[in-house]
C-alpha cells in the first residue's frame, strides 16, 4: 500500500505535517523504524532528515511529522520538494507481509509558495482484509492511492486522467480505466475536491495560484550574423518590384535568392510582390480667367491660371480647393499697352527677400510668369520663381 499527496507552505510558516494511522489487527509494530526524508525534486539532493514523532498500540502505529517555521524559511520559493515515510519492521519482509515490509507507505510533495496553509480534514482508507490506514492531512490536497493487498477481492480500475481546460481553469477528467477485473466504469466525469462530478463547473481546479517571477536569466551566446538582402528593381508590366539577386554580410548557409519582396515577407511568384511605385502625380492643368478687378483662383479647375490681358488693378484672393504639401500655382499676368497695373495678392501669398510682389513688372505690354509653392506648415503659398518677358 502506497499513498501520495501534495500540500503548499509559505516559507517562514509551520508546516503542520501529517499524522498517519496505520491499524492491522494483532499485528506486532514492536520495534519498527520509521524514516522521514525530504528532497529537492524527485529523487534529488537530500534537504532535511525530519525526526518523527510515533507511538505503538494494540495492533496500531502512529507516525506524525511536521516542519518548523525556521525549517520551512529555509525552502525556496517556487520549488517542488518531495518526501516519503519508510516503515521498516524487524524480521517482516515484503515477502511475508507485502503491506508492512520495509516499504515506503507515504510520500508527499510540498509547493513552496505564497499560498497559506489550509486547515486539515481527516481521510480515510481501508484496504486488506483488516487493515485501516487513516491519514491527517491538509484539505485541497491531493492524494493517490495505489496498491493495496485485497484478499479475494478482484482488482480495482485505475483512473487515467487527462487535465482539460474551463475557461481560465484546469481541471481533470476521466477518459478511461486501467488495472481492473469485471466491468470498466464509465469515463467523462471530472475530479473535484470531494469525488467525481458529472458537471466541469464542479470540478477542481488543479492549477495553484501563480508564483512570484523569477530572477532573469544569464544572457545567451551571440548568435551568427545574419544575412542582409541585396535587392533589384525589376518591371512586372507597369510595376515595378523588388528582387533578391543575392545576400551579404552573414555567416553559414547564404540563403536562395530569385524571391520578390511582398507585403508580409519574401514571395516567389513576382505577382504576389508589392509595386514600389506610388499612385501617379496630379499633372499641371492650365485655366484661361478673364480679367476683372479681383478674381478667386479654383484648385479644382486647375493649378496654372492665365489671366487675360490687365486693363486695370487686379487683386488675387486666396484660392478656393484643399492644396496638399508641395502643390504648386502659376499665374500668368500680362500688362496691356498703358501699363502701370497693379497687383495686390491675398495674406496666403508670401513672398521672400530676393523675390518680392515689387519685383512684378508694371511696363506697358509686359509679361509676368509668377511661380507659388503650398507649405502645409505654414499654411502659406510661397513664391518661388518669376519670369518676366
């Protein structure tokens, strides 16, 4: 007979242990030994050798144990250890009595973490034909029982257990039996902290609350350098796409070349690259305007206005339309044979030191070609050439 459970501990609390009761009527428990060992890992370094405290009765052994709060302070947080009770009885052999011969009849693993100790509900187990094996330990732990000797009873089944997700859950369901005579239970119920539940609501979450982060770890090795691409522009009809033609800086293995440079990564076939070209630029779009004393240039007509011939002032007011960054506006504005006509721009207009509004000729017949740039910054047109014929 062999039973497991698992318990938690924070470092620094006592760690109530376990009390195990073990009854076989008209068994002689004189003289047996008990060890109780506690390991980092299964089958790791040994941690502590704990001293238990036992008694015998009439046909009973009584084995407790327990952890100090300095014992437990010195556990590290976020380690598994795992321990086990040996019972050893002069002159029985497993042979003799299989239940009691020098056979480890108790281990436990205890979770150091954050999590507190719960309180400590009582199990109880029966097994041979009339032995009691009762353990105290601590409620929400987990226990496997395994073994037994049954008399002429037939073999129990074993669950085999498959951890499956509820939501945020985790939690353990049947999905078949092992080990057993005669009719095989049915599968599909879950484990909860009292039995198996038909409903996954009601099982157990077997996942523990999460532990403190761990310190980071030691920095890798550098790894290889890696390969840079050299690329091509090659025509797709119109298009025009990027190809690998080859590979330079790294080391080991080049990789192929001959791919084309697509929207998420490298493609193979040049239909599936990405045109490098952008949508093609508005072109320039001339506007005849007829001359009058004040006119309002339209962004949406065009961007180069000749106006008619000037027979008097004329005032150029702000152009109407939504100009991008960079648009550009041209104005043709020719002096008739009197000359001396004046033009007034609009605040939007700004004019620098080497190109001013007086720079415009006003002799008679002369003509103006006059150049603004849009600066969506400054929300200005700014002049930037001035041809005058």
């Amino acid at each position: 007979m062999s039973v497991h459970y698992a318990s938690v501990v924070r470092p620094g609390d006592k760690w109530d242990g376990c009390a195990l009761v073990v009854t076989k009527t008209g068994f002689d428990w004189a003289g047996t030994e008990v060890t109780v060992v506690l390991r980092q890992g299964q089958g790791g370094p040994l941690v502590q050798t704990i001293i238990p405290e036992k008694s015998f009765g009439d046909g009973t052994l009584i084995v407790g144990f327990h952890l100090t709060a300095g014992q437990t302070a010195k556990l590290r947080r976020g380690e598994t250890y795992y321990g086990s009770v040996v019972v050893q009885v002069p002159g029985v052999t497993p042979e003799d009595e299989p239940e009691f011969g020098p056979y480890t009849i108790f281990t436990w693993s205890l979770e150091v973490s954050d999590q507190s100790q719960p309180a400590s509900p009582t199990y109880t187990v029966a097994f041979g034909a009339a032995t009691t094996f009762e353990i105290n330990l601590h409620e929400g732990s987990t226990i496997v029982i395994t073994g037994g000797t049954g008399g002429t009873s037939m073999n129990g089944w074993s669950p085999i257990l498959s951890v499956v997700n509820d939501s945020a859950r985790r939690v353990l369901q049947i999905v078949d039996w092992t080990g057993g005579d005669g009719t095989k239970p049915a599968t599909g119920s879950y484990i909860s902290d009292t039995g198996l539940v038909s409903l996954i609501g009601s099982a157990q979450d077997i996942r523990g609350p999460a532990g403190a982060n761990g310190a980071d770890g030691a920095a890798g090795a550098a790894g290889t350098a890696g390969w840079s691409p050299i690329l091509a522009v090659v025509n797709d009809g119109t298009r025009r796409v990027l190809q690998v033609t080859d590979w330079t800086g790294g080391a080991g293995t080049k990789p192929a070349t001959g791919s084309y440079v697509g929207p998420t990564g490298l493609v193979a076939l040049v239909a599936n690259a990405v045109d490098i070209r952008g949508a093609s630029g508005a072109g320039d779009t001339a506007v005849s305007v007829s001359y009058a004393a004040s006119i309002t240039p339209d962004l949406t007509a065009g961007n180069i206005f000749n106006v008619g011939t000037l027979t008097g002032n004329i005032t150029i007011n702000a152009p109407t339309g939504t100009p991008t960054d960079g648009a550009r506006i041209q104005f043709r504005l020719n002096q008739d044979g009197t000359g001396g006509r004046t033009v007034t721009w609009n605040a939007i207009f700004r004019f620098g030191i080497d190109l001013t509004s007086a720079d415009i000729s006003t002799s008679a017949s002369a003509e103006n070609l006059i150049t603004f740039r849009y600066n969506t910054a400054a929300t200005k047109w700014e002049a930037i050439g001035l041809t005058r014929f």
